[in-house]
C-alpha cells in the first residue's frame, strides 16, 4: 500500500475495540515452511504487541508452558493474535500447513473476512494451497498475497510473483518491487509501483521513504503501468480508463481508493514482499490489513435460524443485535481449563452473562446435539497461549472465554431468552481409521474423559465404537492428525495402545442345506430335552432374515417354537464360521421332538442354534465383505494414476465426470471393498500431491474371494 497514514503510529498493549469498522479479521494461510508464523511474530513485534518475534514461541508470553510443547501445539493449531496499528485492530489467524489440520485451517477462514496467503519466496507453493486459493473464490473471501522470506539464498520474488499469478490468476499483481543491496542479493528496500517512492530499510523500522534513484525509474515504470490498468479495470469509475489511455495522470489517491475497494469488494489481489527477520515491508503490509482488507460490516455474516430450524433474518454485524457468536476452536488447557475461542457475529458478548449455548448437526461425527443456558466468567483477548481480560467484545471481534461446561468447536452462543443456531460450516470427512485401546482397566475412564475432551475441540475428528468388531475407533484426516490425537491423549496421562482396524465382515450359505440339532440331557431332577430339524437356504443380498414355521402334528410344541427361532436368531449373531453376523438366510423349522417333563424354552433354543451349526457344515458358507461407494475429487492429471490404483483396490470404477465446483479436476466414482480403504487417505494424498481428497458411503455386502476369506477364517475362528 501507499502508506497513507505513515504519519500516526502503532500502538501496542491489549487491543480493545468497541466499534465494528475499527477491526480486521484475517487468517493466513499457506503451506508448511512458507513463514506464517514468524511472520506473524515478526508483525506483533513491530507493533509493540510483543517485545520482540519469537517471544511466543519462546515462552515468554505463555506463562510456565513448555516452549516446546508451544511451539509443536502452534503448528498443528488455530491461534489467534491480535494487534493494533493505526487504530485497528487485527485478529492474525495463523492456521497449520499441513493437509490434515484441515479443520483447523476451515475454522480459520470461519472466523476472518479476508485472507493473506503466505507464500516462500524460495519454497514454491503446493497444491493445497492452490486448491485453498480456488475455494475462497468460490465464496469471493478477499485475499492478499505475502512473499515471504526474502533472506533465504535461493528466494527469487519475480519467479514467486509470476508464479501466483499463472496459479492465482492475472489479477494477483504486486504493489512494491524489491530492492536489491549491493551485493545484489539480499533486498534491503521496496520500490513503491503507486507512489513511485523507495522504502527503505536499511535502518530498519519505520522505512526511509525517499525518492527513487535514477536506475530504479525503468522497473517502477513498467509494472506501474500494468498494475494502474490493473486497478483501473476494476475501478466503478467508468470514465477512469478512457482518461487513463488519453494520457490523463490519475492520482495517487484516485488510484488508492479504487485499489482498496477491489480489495474489500475481493476482484483484486495485492502482493507484498516481506521479510520477518528484516523487517523488509512489514509496515506496508500493515497498512494493505488494515487499509484494504474489509471491516465485519462488509463482510456477509453466515445464516441464522431457531434452534428448532425455523427461519431468521439475515444477521448484521451490530453491537446492539441479537447476540450470536461462534466457537471457532476448543481446547482443554491444563492450567485454566477449556478454553474457547469466539467470533461474535452479532451483539454484544460481556462478562457475567448468562447465554444459550447451542450445538447441531454434528452427531454424525460423535458430537450430540445439545442445548444449555450457562453463564459466561470472564472474556479474555488471546496472544498465542496467554489470555489478557477485556471488558466486552463487540460484534466483528474474537475473544476467549473460558470453563464453559458444554461449548464445543461449531456452537453457536446466543441469548438466554432467544437463542440462535448458526449454520455450520463444512467439514471433510475423517477417513483414517485408528483403533485404539486402554492399556489396562484402570486407563479406560482416563481414555474416555480424555477422548470426550479431543472430541469436543476438533469436528474432524470422529469417535465410533463399533458394534460388530467391539473396536474403539479414532476417524481422523491423516497420520499427522492421527498422532497429534494419539500424542494429546498420552500427553493427557492416559496409557493406551492401538492395534489393526477391523472391518466388520458378515457371514451367509451359499446353497441349501438342511440341520438337525439334539439337545438331550440328564443330570437329575428335570433334564433337558429338545430336538428340531430345520432347512436353510440363502436370499438375496440385503434381505436379512426370515423365520418360518412349517411344523405339523404338534411335533414342536407351538409355546417352543418361539424359542427355537431365538436360538437360531442369536447362533446368526455369534457367527458360524468365523464369529461375524450371518445374513440373508431363511430358515424353516420342519420337525422336532418334545418332552413332556425335560422339555424347556432354554432346551429349545440350543437345540436351534444346534441345527444352525449343522446345516452350516453342508451349506457351503461364505464371508461377506462391505462395499463402499467413493466419490474421489483429484486434479485432472491424476486422474489414470488414481483408476490404475482403484483396480489394484478390486476396485469397479463406475464413471468419471468433471468437478461443477472447480475447473482442472475430476470426480472419479467406484466402488471398492472397505478392507481395501483403511489407509487410503493417507495413499490418494500421496498420489496426488496432497490434493485429492474422496467421500465414502456403504452401498452392499459382496462375497470376499476364497484366498481372502480362507486367511480370515484361519485368524478369526473362534
């Protein structure tokens, strides 16, 4: 930017704000290595926030915490850290770079109306953050590009910038060029395309501006004309371009105003080189947050309705509102307890209030809905892990509050006497599975109360006990995600161990068959007498089970044969050749023998399961496998690097189309054996350079082939 009030300065201490238009919420976003964290630091320190870049992570402004406990939580996590320049203030969202906190990056874009992607003027870009890039389009989230790095031996901000822009698109163009030292390396200033003035920072912060020296006139020259008709093609002002091409020299301030609003408006993507540990642009880049970036009342404010789904009007970002705001992120500290961090959309959040706290949608994924009033303590504004009390937080702003004893990531809080339900915002599904187990007995309340606590904080990940294998699944986005999991729990005191996943199998016949089951007894006072015969034959898939009674001349006494399907019902349970479910079988009660003393419910019932067996060894069983139908979404390049993999998986592609939602990608549908899907998550982002992703539902039980099925009785059987 211009530096147009380069004449007030930063102030520094705890940023409170009463006023919606004096706050900037901006999540920064980028890959892992490409310096959004220290740029971050370095951006607190040149306001005063902090005494100097690196004190978060050091330790210093986190009470007692473990500095390397810190560091690790603020790579894999949301934080939020706040400063003030010019009088605004800036909610900095550092979101982690790597593909599986997705969550916590969703929850970032969740809580900011514009976005800063961080790119490495000497690492490149990935294709995730391509992908990113495409999804705030898609919702026109104004974004600002940093270069960052400028002190690293291989950076090259020409190739970056030419890069964002084959990438990004052509409007992605820079407002400063970098000025080389001496030694024509290292960039020791910034060429001002708009004011056709030089900062310099050779003595460090604030710049030095002056006027250009005569060999830095060509370059500013020639991107200045491009970027001028770059901002002038987005300009409202019709006339601006015929003025401009009939030589017409249109103001600074002209060409300012109508850069920020396509800024605001998000039809316009300023970029900023920047070095964190130079200081290089830093002050500029301040200036494009706070100048450019739009306030929470330009922003759209995502849709409200009753609890009980009836329709609202849309929200406005007004102090004196209704009371909404959301949990973007919750975690479970050890010294203060849960902690939460807040975006108040709408109204007026102060201590002491008693709100409505609801939560929907999310049962799916092991997070019940759940509605409570409580009442809010203290409301503290967050600076990596030390919490600093404010006196309120107005509509636009973020906060924190702490020992609420419901909220969790997603839930909207509202006023106790008219409370509100926020739509959530989308989430992928967690498709790694990790079994998990309590080491011994007395870890298994730890591992409950800790893997509710995990729960509670992170939607991406889901918890499932299942019923058939008995398992205690952990459904998370990818081995990172999953050992941070694994890590937090044992972090949390809890022993535990994990073991393989287990896909729930079923069993049936294949053929007809009949069975005779005996069930005689004498060991004094009244025996145990039973006998029936049965005849079983196999249904389609998904027919279940039927029972029919075809017995004649009282041979079964009617009051027992209730007592023979019973027997059989629960034999089907416990399996009959490798301890799974057996599925899709009529079976026929045709004869049996009775007792008039020995005869009894308990008898019969064994005497049924007793011919169930039977028939079983004539009736040429069979493992069932479940089918999973996936839609994958990958980069049109992939697209016969995945199928070739699917076939491989015994996969059936079903069809192939492109992506509606995005330009360059494809949806590859099949249909694969679950056994073959336990670590495709983590393999399709290899395949894909990190950027495939795949939905998954169940859709039938097929047969598994013999060699697979003989090698599963021979480990299961009981």
């Amino acid at each position: 930017m211009a530096q147009k009030n380069q004449d007030k300065g930063s102030t520094g201490g705890t940023p409170v704000v009463t006023e919606p238009e004096r706050v900037r919420n901006v999540v920064l976003v980028g890959h892992s290595g490409a310096g959004k964290t220290t740029l971050v630091e370095a951006l607190l320190a040149a306001t005063g926030t902090i005494g100097r870049a690196g004190t978060v992570v050091d330790g210093t402004t986190v009470g007692d915490h473990d500095p390397a406990a810190v560091r690790q939580q603020r790579s894999v996590s949301l934080s939020c850290a706040p400063l003030l320049h010019n009088g605004i203030k800036v909610n900095l969202l550092d979101t982690p770079g790597y593909a599986d906190f997705v969550g916590e990056l969703r929850a970032g874009l969740r809580a900011a109306d514009a976005a800063l992607f961080v790119v490495s003027a000497a690492g490149g870009m990935d294709a995730a953050t391509v992908a990113l890039w495409e999804e705030c389009a898609a919702v026109d989230m104004p974004r600002a590009v940093a270069v960052a790095r400028l002190d690293q031996p291989r950076a090259d901000v020409d190739e970056t910038v030419a890069l964002c822009q084959r990438l990004f698109g052509d409007n992605v163009m820079p407002l400063y060029l970098p000025m080389l030292g001496d030694d024509g390396v290292s960039t020791e200033g910034l060429l001002g395309l708009i004011t056709r003035r030089v900062f310099d920072y050779t003595a460090g912060l604030p710049a030095d501006v002056r006027d250009p020296d005569p060999e830095h006139q060509p370059a500013i020259d020639e991107s200045r004309n491009e970027l001028i008709e770059g901002i002038i093609a987005e300009s409202e002002d019709e006339t601006l371009m015929d003025r401009y091409l009939d030589g017409e020299e249109i103001s600074t301030e002209v060409l300012i105003d109508d850069l920020e609003k396509a800024v605001a408006r998000g039809h316009f993507y300023p970029v900023v080189p920047v070095c964190a540990q130079t200081g290089v642009g830093l002050d500029v880049l301040l200036e494009v947050l706070t100048a450019a970036f739009p306030s929470p009342l330009e922003h759209e404010l995502p849709a409200v309705s009753g609890v009980e789904g009836s329709p609202r009007p849309p929200l406005t970002c007004d102090p004196d509102g209704p009371l909404v705001a959301e949990v973007v992120k919750t975690t479970v500290d050890r010294h203060v307890g849960r902690v939460s961090l807040v975006r108040v959309f709408s109204g007026t959040l102060r201590p002491e209030q008693t709100v409505h706290v609801s939560g929907h949608g999310m049962a799916e994924r092991g997070h019940p809905d759940h509605d409570a009033d409580e009442r809010v303590g203290h409301i503290y504004t967050p600076l990596g892990a030390t919490l600093r009390e404010v006196p309120l937080c107005v509509a636009g702003d973020i906060c924190a509050i702490t020992k609420s004893g419901s909220a969790e990531t997603g839930d909207t809080i509202s006023a106790k006497d008219d409370p509100l339900l926020i739509a959530p915002w989308e989430m992928p599904e967690p498709m790694l599975p990790v079994a998990v187990v309590a080491h011994s007995r007395a870890d298994e309340d730890a591992l409950a109360r800790n893997l509710a606590r995990l729960v509670a904080g992170d939607p991406t990940l889901r918890l499932e006990r299942n019923p058939d294998t008995h398992q205690l699944v952990l459904w998370c986005m990818g081995e990172a995600h999953a050992d941070v999991v694994l890590d937090r729990l044992r972090a949390g005191g809890v022993e535990l161990d994990t073991e393989p996943v287990k896909v729930s199998l079923r069993e049936t016949l294949t053929v007809p068959a009949k069975g005779h089951g005996r069930h005689v007894k004498q060991s004094g006072g009244h025996g145990q007498y039973a006998v029936c015969d049965i005849e079983v034959e196999p249904l389609p898939p998904g027919s279940g089970f039927e029972f029919v009674d075809r017995v004649v001349g009282g041979a079964v006494p009617h009051n027992y044969i209730p007592s023979v399907e019973k027997g059989v019902r629960a034999q089907l349970d416990r399996g009959l050749v490798a301890g799974h479910p057996v599925v899709d079988l009529r079976v026929t009660l045709v004869d049996g023998k009775a007792h008039s003393v020995d005869s009894s419910d308990a008898a019969f019932q064994t005497a049924g399961a007793l011919a169930l067996r039977d028939a079983a060894d004539r009736g040429q069983p069979a493992l069932l496998e479940p089918i999973d139908e996936v839609t994958i979404r990958v980069p049109d390049g992939s697209v016969g690097t995945v199928m070739g993999d699917l076939s491989g998986r015994r996969g059936r592609v079903l069809g192939t189309e492109p992506d509606p939602d995005a330009d360059g990608r494809t949806l590859v549908r099949a249909e694969v054996p679950a056994t073959e899907l336990l670590r495709y998550a983590v393999e399709l982002r290899s395949m894909t350079a990190g950027t495939g992703t795949f939905r998954r539902h169940f859709v039938r039980h097929d047969p598994m082939p013999t060699h697979l099925a003989d090698q599963i009785r021979k480990e299961q059987t009981p």
